[in-house]
C-alpha cells in the first residue's frame, strides 16, 4: 500500500503501516481463542508535522482502538508505527518512556479520564510529578490552566467541582504539560454539549498555531472534522476506505461509504436540503468478529458486484493525493 498524500517533501511525523490490533473475546476452557475480535485489521497512514488528521467512521469502525495503539495503550499484534523515525511497535514499556512525553492523548470522556481523588494540580503535573519541586508543579499547573482558559483558583480543585466542558480543558492542560509533538484527540467533544464543542475546537486549533501540534482528531461529526482536519481518513470495519484533503474529500468523495456518510449530515438551507440526494444502506454494520469476504463494505453497498465478494479491493491511488479502496473504476457513481 502507497499513502503518498504528503503535503510537504520532509519525513512525516508519524507513518502507520499494516497495523492490526485483534482482541479475543471469548476463549474455550483450555485457554485456546475461540472468537477473535478484529478492531483494527491492516491500517495504514501518515501524519505530517503541523498538521491535522481526521479519522471518522461509524461507532466500531475501529477508530478509537487506532488512536489507542498508535500511542501503545494497546499492544499491537502486527504492523510498524514509526514516530519521528522510530518504530514504536516493538519497544518495551522502559523504551516507550521518552516517546510517552512526545505523544499525547486527550479522551473522550472528561468525567472518566480524570482520577476524582487528585486535584487539578496533581492531574495536569502527575506526568512530571517526579522532575518538578513542589512550587514548580504548582506554577506549571497553574500556566497550564490559563493557556486553556481557565483560572488559577481551579488549580486546588476536584473534578467533581466543573463541568463536563471544564474538564475537558483540564485533560487537555494535562496532555500540554508534556510539551508534545502530537496529541491524538480520541472523540474529544461528543460527551460535551453542542454549545461548548466548538470553543473546545477553536481552542485547539489556536493551540496548535500557537505550540506547532500536529493532530490526530477522531470523532463522528463530520462538520466538525471538516472545519478542524488538513486530511481526512474514512473508517469502516477495521480498515480505512478512503483518505484526502478536506475540502477534496468532501467536495467528491469516491467510495460509496464516504458518500454515504457525506449524504447524512445536516445541512443548514432547507432548499439545498431537499434538493441533497440521501444515500440509505441497508442492514447494519457486520461485526468484527464476522468480517465479509472480499470487500468489507459490501454487504451495504448499493453498487455491490460478483468481484466484491470474491475479492478485497486495492487501497490504491484514484486521483492526485486520493486514495480509495473500491473495485469501481472512480469510485461510485454520483
């Protein structure tokens, strides 16, 4: 597979490739697997500096389990995460450690991510609680909270004392404490209420100007990860489907999934509305323990054909910076 959707001639920040992450979800009374749970089957992708990729899919694609393993909070099975020319995918946990301050996480839920019992200031330092004196924790807990917008006060705090908004910042000041290179963004706003998600992304777009971050942001709303994302990789089922900038991506999608998709946002002027043809697949999404053969969107396709059955489609090049992994010549047809 060639992802050769670069925007700059130097080395990416971050290249996945062939990674698979599997999960056995039931085992016999000898220990032996019996159901194998394929979240991630064979991803690959790259991410250059300063930019940001959006990764999105329907709950299950495998999206959040890509964000985990990249970051080594789970262990891969097979495939190669190569950060800043090195392969994370086979060190050991003391090997990881001076990778771990690099690479960042900000997750999905602000309620279960921050441990009730420290406070704020316990939180955001705890990555740097064993090089910094007490009065220096402090301090850093305490800029870390101003860049993120709230104030100093909070810094003696619980997390039971904000809301879910706030604590959202509070993770995020956390994983700034770090001083990273990349932030992997696991859902990062679909627990928060739609009035406080878009302060939460402008906020991290102003960071990312501001510190030069490069990001992974993962989430389901598509607008949002239009307006926030440089390029765009569409999930399915454990692979990715398709990949491009955003603005070409969402001006011509060519797999049938990402039209789908694209077919299902909301759109604000009710006449374009109307006029907007809605692509409706049918069944539901298979499970990862029971992938289809050949494609593995075929079971849904509206385009489906003999050759998708028999044959996993090439993950190939479809037009400059494209890539799509469907047996149709370019794509489905509008």
């Amino acid at each position: 597979m060639n992802d050769s959707t670069a925007t700059t001639a130097a080395a990416p920040l971050l290249e996945v490739r062939d990674l698979v992450k599997h999960f056995v979800v039931k085992r016999s009374f000898v220990g032996r697997p019996l159901t194998t749970l394929r979240a991630v089957d064979g991803v690959s992708f790259t991410v250059n500096r300063g930019e940001t990729l959006g990764i999105v899919g329907e709950s299950g694609c495998g999206k959040t389990t890509v964000g985990r393993t990249v970051i080594r909070l789970y262990e891969p099975n097979s495939g190669s995460i190569v950060y800043d020319g090195t392969d994370l995918a086979p060190l050991t946990f003391e090997q990881m450690r001076p990778f771990r301050r690099r690479l960042q996480m900000i997750f999905q839920d602000p309620y279960a991510s921050l441990n009730p019992r420290m406070t704020v200031t316990d939180i955001i330092t705890e990555g740097v609680r064993d090089e910094l004196r007490p009065a220096d924790r402090k301090d850093l807990a305490k800029r870390m909270l101003e860049t993120v917008g709230l104030n100093d006060d909070h810094a003696n705090r619980y997390p039971h004392e904000f809301s879910g908004g706030q604590r959202q910042r509070i993770g995020i000041a956390r994983a700034l404490a770090m001083e990273p290179d990349m932030i992997i963004c696991d859902e990062p706003i679909s627990a928060l209420d739609v009035s406080i998600q878009a302060q939460v992304v402008n906020m991290l777009e102003e960071l990312q100007q501001k510190l030069g971050l490069t990001l992974v942001f993962i989430a389901h709303d598509l607008s949002m990860v239009k307006h926030i994302s440089s390029r765009i990789a569409v999930m399915y089922l454990g692979r990715i489907v398709e990949t491009g900038s955003s603005y070409e991506l969402f001006a011509r999608p060519y797999h049938p999934y990402t039209k789908a998709l694209l077919s299902a946002m909301p759109i604000p002027d009710p006449d374009v509305a109307r006029a907007n043809r809605r692509i409706i697949l049918k069944g539901d999404v298979p499970s990862p323990t029971r992938v289809p053969s050949g494609c593995r969107f075929r079971t849904r396709c509206p385009y489906a054909m003999k050759v998708c059955s028999e044959q996993e489609p090439e993950f190939r090049e479809v037009a400059p910076g494209r890539f799509s992994a469907c047996h149709l010549e370019d794509g489905a047809p509008v």
